[in-house]
C-alpha cells in the first residue's frame, strides 16, 4: 500500500514538476555509483524485513494448537485427525471412528483438529477462511490443515480451485459444537450408515435391487 | 589500399511483383514478421476482451444463468489462452522482432526463416484455438491444473485443442527468441557493445533467452498431457506413479517467466520512452539493465509462490517466499531509475509517455499486492481469492496493454510512417485508466474482504461481494471501450495519421536513423557507434559540421581588407 502511494506520488511530483511547457533546459543528469548503493540498501533491507515478518508470521500460523479444557479428552495428547476427501463436486469428512459425513463436518470446540486433506479425482482447495488456512487436496498427496477454535457456531467455506463444471457450487460448512455433542453426532452418523448398511445388505439377500 | 564507397544501386518505385498479401506471407523481413505479430495481438486482444466482458456479464448479478457453468469454463479458459498466448506474449515479442534488429543497426536477421516458421506457427496456433471453439472449446480454466486435465474427467477434444494451440504458440516463440537471441549476439552495428545496446534491445535479449529457457518446460508438459490424453499415459495421473503436482510445477515455471517476460518488456519500452521523452540519458544502465537480467532468473525462480497452498514443504514455500521478496530488489531498481530519468528532464506530454507512466502506475499496484501473496502466511489467506485475479491483472495489463501501448504508439510512425492520433489517444488512456481502477479494485475487496474465490462462474448473493462485482463489471466495459478506441485508432492512422517522417520524437537509438517505414534492407549505409544515443552523436555531427561550413561561408564572404 504505501509502496503503490510512494510511487504514485513520485510520479505526480515529476510529471508536474517537469512539463516542457516551463521551458528549462534538460539537466544531462546522470547517476552516481553512491546513490544507487543507498537505493540497493533500502530495496534490500525492506526485502529482508518482510522475509523475516514472513517466516515469523508463517511459523506463527503453523504453531500446533492445543486442546484446552473444554475440549474432547481424548484428543488432549495428539490431534483429532478427521480426513477430509474433495471429490467432485461435494467434501467427504471421515470420522476415527468410521463414521463419515458429507457437505457438512462436525468438529468439537477447543479441540486441535487436524485435518488430512486428499482428492479422489481432480484438485480442490478446502477454504473455511474464518478457521483455518486455506489447503490444496491433490491425489496421491496428504495435505495437513490443523486449526482449533474456541466459539461453537457453523463456518462457512467453499472450494477455491477450479474443479469442473459445478466448481462454485462446491461448498461445505462447519459446525463447531461441544465434545458431549460432537460424540453424540459421531455415535448417531455411525448408526445411521450401520443400519442403511444392514438394510441394503438384507434387501440384496432377499433378492431385491436396493 | 584504402577503401573506397562502393556504387549503390537505387531502383525506386518499382512495382512488387505478387499481391501485398502473398509477399507478407511468404516474407521473412523481421519487420514484416513482427507486423504480423503485432496486428495479431491486437486481433486477439479484442476477441479476449469480448470473452472477459461475457464473463462480467455472468457476474453482474448473484447466481446469473447468462451462461451455464460450461461455457462460462470455456469462456475462460479461451480468455487466458487468448489474453498471454495470443495478445501479451506475441505483442511484446512481435515488437521485439521488429524493433531490436533496427536499434542495433542490423539489415536483417541472423536466421530469418526460423523466425519465419516461429510466426507461421503462432498463426497456426491461433487457428486452432478457435477452431476449437467450433467444436469443443478446453474448459480446463486457465492454467489448466492436472489431473482436471485428464481424459478421465474431461474427456471432450477442448483440452486436446488447447494443448495443441498453446504447444504451437509455444514453439512458434521459441523459434522466433533463438533468432533473436542469435542476431543480437552476432549482427550488432561496430561499436555497439554490449554496454550501449538499447534498454529495449537489452530486453529483448533477456526476453529471448528466458523464453528459450521457459519454453520449452512447457512443451515437455504439453506433450506429457497429450501422451496421457491419448495414449494413456500416466504422467500427471495419480495411483500408478503419475504425480499430480508435477503438471503444476512445469506450467507454473511457465506462467511466471511469462510474467516477467512481460513486465522487462514493458520495463524496456518504458525507458526507451522516458529517455526519449525527456530528453535526459537513463539514470543509470548499468543497473537498469543488470535489474532486467535479474528480473528473469530471480523472477522465473519464484514459481512455487503460486503454489503456496499445495501439498509442498514448507522450505519450499520459504524458498519461493525469498525469490519473490528479492524481487523487491531489481523492480524497486528500475522503477527508482524510470522515475529519476524523467525527474529534471522537460517531459513532452505525448501519448507513448503517457502511457508508459499509466504502465508504471498499474504494475507498481500489481506487484504491491503480489507482495502480499509471496508472504506464505497472508497467501494461506489471499491466495486464490479474486484478489490474485485483480494483482495478475494489474501487473499484466500494466505491463501488456499500458506498457505495449506506450511501445506501440511509440513505434508506430516507424511501423507505418504515420503517428497515431493523439487526441483519441488521450481519451482512450483515461477511460482505460478509469476502467481498470473500477474493474479491478473491486475484485481486491472481493477477494481479501470477502473471501470471493477465483474463477467461479457464480456467487451468492448475501456473501457480501454483490457491489463489487457489478462495479467491476462496470469497469470492465469501460475497459473494453478504451482498448478499443486504441485499436480503432491505431486501423484509422494506419492510413490517416499524419505523417511523421522518420523521426517523430527527436529519438537517440539507431532505429530512428532508417526511413519510416524502413527499407527492407533497413539501412543504407551503418553508423559507428560510439556511445549508447548513437543519433544523438550523429546530430550533433551534423550540426556542427553545418556550422563550420557556414561560419566559413560567413569568413569568405568578407571583403578582403
């Protein structure tokens, strides 16, 4: 921002000051080695500067989350990893413990998340942007996002890769709720796939197309 | 035995042979060849332009049905190969091709027929591009990510046709750079060294090279993507040892190099333009042009910034936010040089300036917010989101369309004899100026505000982007009516314009020397130079040998006392 107004205003300043209609003389000016050294000196500490706020920042967004107190118990040593598979054109979150969900992922409240991020056909980008970075799932490649938030709520997100035809209608949600919650919903996911399991298994033994 | 000037034939207006059309076609004069180039480019950018404003129109309002989610991928995909294959990359080289020869005092080519084929080609690839469109056009987007590529999830001939088309720009750039790089190297006027080339032949030798460099990266990926197209390779398909991220790697070493190829273009043009334009020598070449050079491969080097979001590690990502931010160093350079050039110098306010400082203006806001995506923590955030659209666009449209614009009305009487009408110059640099502030400013919000991912054919209304994207829409008309009136401009002068003679702008580089047109034998008889503002050297010449002869005309018409 201020390196577009420092040039802007360069520019103004010299087109102004320097009309041919004020009739001077072009100054043959040339430059000396000492004055292009100084530039070079600022060019290159303010690109050092900003490496450094880079690197600070980026090891800053990096920084593992913990699990707080309110968060589920089990994932206070380690992550709760919940895999998150792009495909066209909808996300699939895989639960540890086999339950999975589409569209929309429930995760617990102060609890480290992480995220293991995989395509099954083409490249998506998984973008929640007000939890987590944003994170390219390619196939053949784990990708790792690990966030944790402290407000329960539902989070808006989309996919921010062009992915094919239906590729801005790719969207997902994320629902932070409590551990007791969280545990309730996994319990009743896997029930439900159990039990439309059992029900397409015994329509196929009775001979029927499910 | 000293040497004695050799008898010159002269045969004027004599009448050519073959129609105008088949002696352009079959012509392998670099100028020849570089008009062609150039009146391309402007064919093109207009067609580009027509697929941006159908794609506004689709974004005026949230979740439009102008077009369907296909045609609207096609739309785009066309847009992106129209705008750098055939708008950006062909004008800056086009220009290249006609001028650098003529700057440094050459009568032709080193190898005139690869040239030749290199623009027959790029020809061709334009062809193909939109007989694609006939059929199938790619909806791949714009750098068309594997494994969306693959036959598997588009299985239509759209992508084949861009792979093709692009493969054959491509090649047809490669050739034409491996002449340039060859006849800069070999064909230089006598005391032309290095040290004194042009800036703006300087960039064309840098542009060559990176292009020879970067080129064919590409057609190894391009040729990669038809092998596993269509006889069932497996290079960017995952699962049996393909990998996926190898395409992104390959094009992106592509895309960038083209970016800063685009950019020292500009940044060539601009400072044969401001020297020109204000009368005064360059701040300082040396460092102009060690920034150009290092602009190329510091700038090529950054490639996995585009990448930040990918499954890479994260020395990687450092690594491509170190190249980036030293880019700081060399555009920081030129810029401060362009601006100290014209700093106490008596700037004439014509058209090419005014331009080139539109293109100073317009790329220096793309590269600040480029900045911010380099920065691996803000690109977890940004990247992706319109406001990548809105600094790739500040950057290229500063570069290739300000920028280009400058070299082109800056060259034109020399292309054509004729100067470009200034007046509808003006009005066309306003309205292009207001029309990329209001097409793209918005999209900055969008996207770091908002969140508005890239290159959706929708959004939805009460996320906050409605506003911005009808006033981008806005602006982009107002774009499209500017560079229109350049291009209408540039058709009318052709003939109309006046004439110009062939030294419009009172220019301090061997290409003002010829005639305007030029012959297409360039030069009749070559200079030595002796510093890099060789027709400065030689005016002054003139002029004093004038004024002796004159003062002693004045002495011999005194009375004898």
């Amino acid at each position: 921002m201020i390196l577009i107004v420092a040039v802007t205003v360069a520019l103004l300043y010299v087109v102004r000051r320097f009309r041919s209609e004020r009739g001077a003389a072009p100054r043959q000016l040339l430059s000396g080695r000492r004055l292009q050294f100084r530039v070079g000196a600022v060019l290159t500490f303010f690109a050092a500067l900003l490496f450094v706020l880079g690197i600070v920042f980026t090891d800053k967004a990096r920084e593992k989350p913990a699990t707080g107190d309110a968060g589920l118990a089990s994932a206070d040593s380690e992550p709760l990893k919940i895999k998150a598979t792009g495909q066209q054109w909808l996300w699939r979150y895989d639960y540890p413990n086999g339950a999975f969900s589409y569209y929309k992922l429930v995760v617990p409240v102060d609890t480290a998340v992480e995220l293991e991020l995989l395509s099954t056909d083409v490249a998506h980008t998984w973008n929640v942007p007000e939890l987590a970075r944003k994170a390219d799932a390619v196939p053949g490649k784990t990708n790792r996002v690990l966030f944790s938030t402290e407000d329960e709520g539902a989070f808006e997100g989309d996919s921010a890769t062009l992915s094919g035809q239906a590729y801005a209608a790719m969207r997902t949600e994320v629902e932070v709720v409590s551990p007791e919650e969280y545990e309730a919903f996994v319990e009743a996911q896997q029930e439900d796939i159990q039990s439309a399991q059992d029900r397409v298994v015994e329509l196929i033994e009775n001979g029927e197309t499910p | 035995m000293s040497p004695s000037p050799r008898p010159e034939l002269v045969a004027e207006g004599f009448t050519p042979s073959r129609p105008r059309w088949a002696q352009l076609a079959t012509s392998a004069d670099h100028k020849d060849v570089g008009r062609i180039l150039v009146c391309g480019a402007l064919g093109f950018l207009f067609i580009a332009l027509v697929e941006l404003a159908l794609m506004r129109i689709q974004l005026l309002v949230p979740e439009n049905t102008f077009l369907d989610p296909v045609t609207f991928n096609r739309m785009l995909s066309l847009y992106g190969a129209s705008a750098i294959f055939f708008f950006a990359l062909p004008l800056a080289i086009g220009l290249f091709y006609y001028v650098a020869p003529l700057q440094i005092g050459a009568r032709g080519t080193a190898l005139p027929r690869l040239g030749q084929t290199g623009a027959a080609l790029w020809v061709a690839g334009g062809v193909v591009l939109y007989a694609g469109f006939l059929f199938t056009p790619s909806e791949a987007g714009v750098n068309p990510l594997a494994p969306l590529t693959e036959k598997a999830f588009l299985s239509n001939n759209g992508v084949d046709a861009w792979a093709t088309s692009v493969g054959l720009a491509t090649l047809g750039f490669v050739f034409l750079s491996i002449n340039l790089v060859a006849t800069l190297r070999t064909m230089r006027a006598p005391g032309l060294a290095w040290r004194r080339l042009p800036v703006f032949s300087w960039a064309a030798v840098v542009s060559s090279w990176l292009m020879v460099v970067i080129g064919p990266v590409l057609l190894a990926a391009l040729t990669m993507l038809m092998i596993d197209r269509n006889y069932d390779g497996i290079f960017f398909a995952d699962g049996s040892g393909g990998a996926p991220l190898l395409w992104q790697h390959l094009s992106w070493i592509f895309f960038t190099g083209t970016y800063m190829l685009i950019l020292i273009f500009a940044f060539g043009a601009i400072a044969e333009i401001a020297t020109a334009f204000s009368r005064k020598p360059l701040f300082n070449r040396t460092v102009v042009m060690v920034s150009l050079a290092a602009i190329a491969v510091v700038g090529t080097l950054a490639w996995m910034q585009n990448m930040l979001t990918a499954p890479i590690g994260i020395g990687w990502m450092y690594f491509a936010m170190l190249m980036s931010l030293a880019l700081i160093v060399p555009f920081g350079f030129v810029i401060f040089n362009l601006i100290a050039t014209m700093a106490g110098g008596t700037l004439r306010m014509r058209a090419p300036l005014l331009f080139a400082l539109g293109a100073i203006f317009a790329i220096s806001i793309g590269l600040a917010s480029e900045l911010c995506h380099s920065l691996v923590a803000a690109a977890w955030k940004v990247k992706n989101t319109t406001d990548a659209t809105a600094a790739t666009h500040f950057a290229l449209i500063g570069g290739s369309v300000f920028g280009g614009f400058a070299a082109l009305h800056y060259w034109f009487p020399k292309m054509t004899g004729r100067t470009m009408g200034e007046n509808l110059a003006r009005i066309s640099f306003w309205t292009i100026l207001v029309g990329l502030l209001l097409g793209f400013v918005p999209l900055f919000l969008a996207g770091s505000e908002q969140g508005q991912v890239i290159d959706a054919y929708k959004y939805f209304a009460g996320t906050g982007v409605t506003t911005y994207n009808v006033i981008a829409s806005i602006g982009v008309f107002i774009l499209f009516v500017g560079i229109l009136l350049t291009i209408l401009n540039a058709i009318f002068s052709r003939e109309g314009g006046a004439e110009a003679g062939h030294d419009p702008w009172g220019g301090e580089t061997l290409e003002w020397f010829a005639l305007s047109p030029p012959e297409p034998h360039n030069f009749d008889i070559l200079p030595d130079v002796r510093s890099p503002r060789p027709l400065r050297d030689i005016r002054e010449a003139v002029g004093n040998r004038t004024r002796r002869s004159e003062q002693r005309a004045a002495r011999e018409s005194q009375p004898v006392a």
